[in-house]
C-alpha cells in the first residue's frame, strides 16, 4: 500500500514555538483518519508484520514475548509495550473477531485464562473509547496536547493501562490528523525533551509516529555508546576517527583475510576500542550481515557476560557506503536480531531506493521533473519488449532510450538502446545484471537525454521530521559511470539561484514524503534549464566531503564546520537537528578528487563501447603519503603571481597510511577536497589551487603480487597526474571562468582519448 507522509508539511500554527501560550486552544483541522480499503484491511508497519499473538503477548508483559518486526524499538520492553497497545487499539477489533489467538494465551499460560480474559476486557474497553471518542474528537486536542511533556516517561511507559493513557492512544486513533499535529508538536519540544526527559521524549515518538511505517532505527535518546563499524578503506577509518571524537566506543568489524591490520582496525583499539573479525572473501564479509550479526552478538556476549543485551542496545551498525548500506534486507535482519542500523528504515529503502517508486513520487510533487518512459514490474523479456514497444508506438518516448534495474546503481543494471531492433540485447543484458547483483525484480525504460550534467542534492533528517538541505554538487567528471571529481556549490548554476532553489525544495519534499532519516542524495540530470530527477541514494555518498568543506553552521557570531558523518551518529542516537536551514551558510567553493589506485592507459580498449583509452586499476604498498600545506600552496602561488584568495582548506582523507597495503578490490584509497573563500573569480583561482596541490602530492609506493609481496622496480600507479590533466583541459578552463555548453557526464574519456 502506499504510505502518506508521516510528517505535515503545513503544520497547524498552534505547534509552533510561538504559540506555545494558547495552550487551552482547540486544533482547526478537521478529524480525517485513514479511510481502509478492506475491512479486513490490517494496520502493519511498512513492509513488516505484527501479529495478534505477538502484540497480546508483549501488552501482558510474557516473558521473553516481542514484536519480532520490530526488534530495536528504543526503551526497549517499554517501547515494546507501547507500541503493541497501539496495534491493538489500531487491529483489534478485527483480531477479536477474525482471528484464533485464545489457545496460543492459554496454552503459553498453562490453560489459565487469566490472560485472555484481560485481553479481552482491554479490547472492550477500547470499544468503548472508539465509539465515546469518535462523536467529537476536538473536544479533547487540548488536554491531548498536555501529554507532550516530561511526564509522558511514566504516562506513556509505566502507565499503559491507566484510563487516560488509553483514552490518549484511542483518540490519536480516530483523529489521524491529531497525531500529526502532536508529532509536529513533539519535534518542536525535541530538543528540549532530550535533555531534561529523554525516556519521555522516546515514548512520545512512539505514541505519534505514523504506525504504517517502521519506527526509526535510533538507539534510545542519549544512549548511544558503541559505533559498530562495517565499512572498509577510507570510510571506515572516517567513521572510527568520528566515533572517538564523539567520545563513543568504537567496533570494528573486518575481513581476517584482508584487513587484519587495516587502519580502522589499529585506531580502533588504539582508543579503547575492539575489533569483530570476518571470515572469508569481499561478499562473505562485508556484505554478509548474517555473519556480522552472529559475531558481533558472540563479541558483546564474550565481552560483557549477563549485560551483554543492555550494552547491546547501545550500539548501532554504521554502514558507511558499503555493500550493507542500502540492502533493505540487511537492515532487517539487523533489526529482528536486536542490531540498531544507522541511516533509514527498510521499508524506506525500498521506497526510496527503488526507481520506479521514486520516480513515481517526484511525478506527482512535479510531472516535469521526470524523463519520459514507463516503469514495469515484469521480469519476463517477452512481456517488457512488448510493453516498450506499445509505449513507442503510443508515443510516450521515443529512441534512444536506457533501460534500468530498478535497484541498479553505480552504472550497473542499465543499458542504452539507440533504436527498437537493440531491445532484446539491451533486456537480455539488464535482466542478467538483476540475476547476478540478486536485485528485485523490475526495470524501467526511460528516453535518453545525451550529454547531461550529473547533479545532486544532499540532505539530511531526524526521526522527528526536521529536514535540511545541505546545496548541490555537480558530479559531471566520471569515468565509466563513476565519479572521479565533484564540484559544490555547482558553477553551472551560479547565476540560477531560482532553479537551485526549485531543485533543493523537490529534494527535500521528497525525504518527507518518504519519512527519510539520515543523510541521503537526491540524484537528477541536467540539461538547457530542465532538471529530471533520477533516484535517491539512501546513505551518505563518497563525495559528502565536499559539501562539508564549503558549508558552515551560524551560530551566533561563530561558524560551526558541517560534519555529515558525525550527525548521522547523532540522530541515531535519537537527537534532533538542532539548527534551522537559514543558519546554514555557504563560505567557499570546493572540488573533491578521488585518489584511485589506477592510471589511464590511452592504448587499451575499452570493452564496454569498443573505445581506445581505459583506467586501469592498482594495487600496491605504501611507501610515502604526503599533502603539501595550505601556506605552503600560498606562497607557490604567490610567487606565480596569483592572488585573491581569502582563505584555502585542503583536507585528505585516506584509508591508509605508509607501509600500508592496498588490495585490488576498490581502486579508490582516499579523497583531496580543496576549497577556496575568494571575493571574485572563485572557481578559477580554485582550478589553479587544485593544480598546484595535486602536483605537489607525494604518493608512492610498489606494486605488489597476489600474496601481498612488493615488487621493487615496479611502482604504484595512481590518477594524480590524471586529474592535472582534466584541470589543464580547455572545457575545464572554460567552465570554471563562465559556462561551459559542451560539458558533460561523458566529456572527460572522450578529452582523455582525443588527447592520444
């Protein structure tokens, strides 16, 4: 079914802040609810399940009873408790009388029917409050409003079976638009609750949460005290550094065979941390949640013997940009097996990330905002050629046109089609990709807009509904389908702030839509003023830095870094986004540089278009690392006569450092992001800043054999002097000082080969 926002995009003014003195007024929207389709129809969250017997069982307190879809609600058996009575109050009626849930009570209770006689006297009295509330539910919005405070930690977490608490959970029932209002009201107070009534401030999210999505995977407010760390290179070692600064417990979870002695791994029990290692290759590790739960469940228990589930219940799995990171799969296994996933819910994922959904959902918030084509469920070849070629033939796109998997990504599952005799190739091709990435089914055929720009937007969102908007970036620079430099701001767009400003709205409209929380990126092409949206990435991206780099928070007369990774941390540990979007500012612009273990071999054909010209990936040991320093660049270009320049930052983030070996498995070992504050001609002076630090990068190294041996004589070959090369290219001269109309997502294999 589909899912309404959780979150109102117009609330009612009575929530908001300044109106916190008409505390007695009444609310002036009107009572709707959810009108069922079915009257059998039951209320289950997301894509998951609650059962009859399960919710009894968790209301009576059995022991060892829990609703299994749901196995990491914060305040635990309390949350746990709270959330069964609301599925109760929202199915019971129907499990009463529809469903055979007496014998599993009475048997799990040696045939007493002390338990099933207090069911059924909960469920009447829930009749009862169903029929009295319903008459005229307005009459009660503001003693409702009197239980968003302090008090709820007992109302809502020891009191369930209290009158009041019921007759408040009743009425959120019948009046949807109530619980919207109240959960409005509950991000308002947020922050205020979380540091004077922190179990008060997790119940009152359960009690208004939208219960036809999954609750957030958020530790308890404030409790969160181990970061479980399952991503590799430089993003797992970003992650533990951020871990330690945030004053948490690192754990590292790592391959035995390939990361034994990895960075992450040594800063990790460098600081107090410990480690959780892997058995196997790549996908038997890092991607294999069923093994990183089972030996990061054995690692607390050894740990920390009898409380080895309450310090459980403050960890949660960071997935970095990982395998793990948008596999709604693994989310809910961690979820049911008691593990805390930082970034969105399941059922989110399966949403957001599935193109088809997405590009449903921006068609309603803008039907302008999507390439014309059709999406399709099918996975029979027959059935999607001849549903492409009716399309065609009614006129709703026309060649050359991209097939996609609907849960592709990364330029895998799609391929293009410049006419209808290429279909067969071009399904046989995206249905084996779907096959072999184990993707669900499902594709879409979409018109092909040659030589766009690839932009995106970052965004970032609590479990309350605050949602913020962190910019674009122009990611145009790639190499088969992957990115190898990022812009932000974009230049392209410096003088279009209406259509930036469109753009980051749909973005953000997009996340409420979906009850987003985390960071994610909403992905759209470019092209003569249009804009199509793409596809969200439901995790933080590999170019994040950058947009770090050239934002600030306000606050008061200081300006706060932004840190992505560290507030995705912290949401997770159930705290609010604590500054509002006017506060966030843009102080520089900036380019990110993934530095690949790779070079560009200009004689070698390219398999995928038959092209000459391919980058060829690495691997190697460490023998050197070194940035040059900011006043160091300064003075190099001083002497150039370069100057204007405000401020300069250059950050490298690596996953390695000297002696450090690099397996070939993923070229890129870490990220230089420069940015540059100027008063005029930022993006030129940046362009020659960029120069000017990549070739006075020193990284070296030896190549190594299979078994990890170095090879003297044969050194380790990255694309710092590539990246020179794109910098020095007319187009990229021409972009940085004005606009560049031949620049696009392609442009740089094609200069790169045409430079032979």
């Amino acid at each position: 079914m589909t899912t309404p926002s959780p979150i109102a995009h117009a609330p009612n003014a009575e929530f908001l802040p300044q109106a916190e003195a008409a505390h007695g007024a009444e609310l002036s929207a009107a009572p709707t609810g959810r009108v069922s389709k079915h009257p059998l129809e039951l209320v289950y969250p997301g894509s998951g399940h609650v059962s009859a017997k399960q919710a009894f069982l968790v209301w009576l307190a059995y022991p060892g009873a829990r609703l299994t879809d749901l196995g990491t609600v914060v305040q635990g058996e309390r949350g746990q408790r709270l959330l069964a009575l609301r599925y109760i109050i929202a199915n019971g009626a129907i499990w009463q009388t529809r469903f055979v849930w007496k014998p599993a009570l009475q048997a799990l209770s040696g045939g007493e029917t002390a338990a099933t006689a207090a069911v059924e006297a909960l469920l009447a009295d829930l009749a009862r409050l169903k029929a009295e509330l319903s008459v005229d539910p307005k009459a009660h919005h503001a003693w409702a409003r009197d239980f968003v405070s302090p008090e709820a930690g007992r109302r809502l977490g020891e009191s369930l079976a209290e009158a009041e608490t019921l007759r408040f959970l009743v009425l959120m029932h019948v009046d949807e638009e109530l619980r919207k209002h109240l959960f409005e009201l509950v991000r308002v107070r947020a922050e205020e609750l979380l540091h004077t009534a922190p179990a008060a401030l997790d119940l009152l999210y359960l009690a208004t949460t939208d219960l036809y999505a999954f609750p957030a995977t958020t530790v308890s407010a404030g409790a969160l005290k181990y970061i479980i760390v399952v991503d590799k290179g430089e993003m797992g070692v970003r992650a533990v550094r951020e871990c330690i600064a945030l004053g948490m417990t690192p754990v590292v979870c790592h391959s035995l065979q390939d990361d034994a002695d990895a960075l992450q791994v040594r800063l990790a029990r460098a600081h107090g941390g410990f480690t959780v290692g892997l058995q196997g290759s790549f996908r038997e590790t890092y991607a294999n949640y069923v093994q990183i739960t089972d030996k990061v469940t054995s690692a607390f228990q050894e740990r920390f013997g009898k409380s080895w589930e309450r310090e459980l219940a403050r960890a949660a799995v960071y997935p970095g940009y990982g395998p793990l990171a948008e596999n709604a799969s693994a989310i809910r296994h961690f979820r049911q097996h008691g593990l805390i996933f930082i970034g969105p819910m399941q059922d989110v994922v399966e949403r957001a990330g599935d193109k088809r959904t997405f590009r449903s959902m921006v068609q309603q918030l803008d039907p302008r905002a999507v390439t014309p084509g059709i999406t399709l469920e099918a996975s029979d070849a027959k059935v999607i050629q001849e549903r492409i070629e009716q399309a065609f033939r009614d006129g709703v796109f026309s060649f050359p046109g991209r097939l996609k998997a609907a849960n592709g990504g990364g330029g895998r599952g799609q391929a293009v089609c410049q006419s209808l005799e290429a279909l067969p190739a071009a399904i046989t091709k995206v249905l084996g990709e779907i096959q072999t990435n184990g993707w669900d089914a499902g594709v879409m055929f979409e018109q092909n807009i040659p030589e766009t720009i690839h932009l995106e937007v970052q965004v970032l969102r609590d479990r309350y509904g605050n949602t913020r908007h962190f910019g674009m970036r122009d990611c145009s620079e790639q190499r088969a389908s992957q990115k190898i430099q990022e812009e932000a701001p974009p230049a392209l767009l410096r003088a279009s702030p209406e259509l930036q400003a469109r753009v980051q709205q749909l973005a953000v409209r997009f996340a409420d839509e979906v009850g987003y929380v985390g960071a994610g990126t909403i992905e759209l092409m470019y092209k003569a003023g249009r804009y199509y949206f793409l596809e969200m990435n439901t995790r933080i991206q590999v170019e994040h830095p950058v947009t770090e780099e050239v934002h600030a928070i306000r606050r008061g007369e200081e300006l706060e870094p932004l840190n992505l990774v560290r507030w995705q941390m912290r949401i997770a540990n159930g705290e609010p986004i604590d500054f509002e979007q006017g506060q966030l500012v843009c102080t520089h612009v900036g380019r990110e540089f993934r530095i690949n273990a790779e070079s560009w071999m200009p004689n070698l054909k390219d398999s995928r278009d038959g092209g000459v010209g391919l980058f060829v990936p690495n691997a190697g040991r460490f023998d050197r690392i070194e940035v040059p320093a900011t006043d160091v660049i300064l003075a190099k270009l001083k002497e150039a006569g370069t100057t204007g320049i405000r401020d300069l930052k250059i950050r490298f983030d690596c996953g390695f450092e000297s002696g450090d070996t690099l397996v070939n498995k993923d070229p890129t070992f870490g990220k230089l992001i420069i940015s540059v504050a100027a008063e005029e001609n930022a993006y030129e002076l940046l362009r020659l800043v960029c120069i000017e630090v990549l070739a006075q990068m020193r990284i070296e190294g030896r190549q190594v054999r299979p078994d990890g041996v170095a090879l003297d004589g044969k050194p380790f070959l990255t694309n710092l002097g590539d990246h020179v090369r794109i910098l020095e290219m007319p187009l990229m001269k021409q972009h940085m000082r004005d606009t560049a109309p031949e620049r696009h997502v392609n442009w740089v294999v094609a200069a790169l080969r045409a430079a032979r």
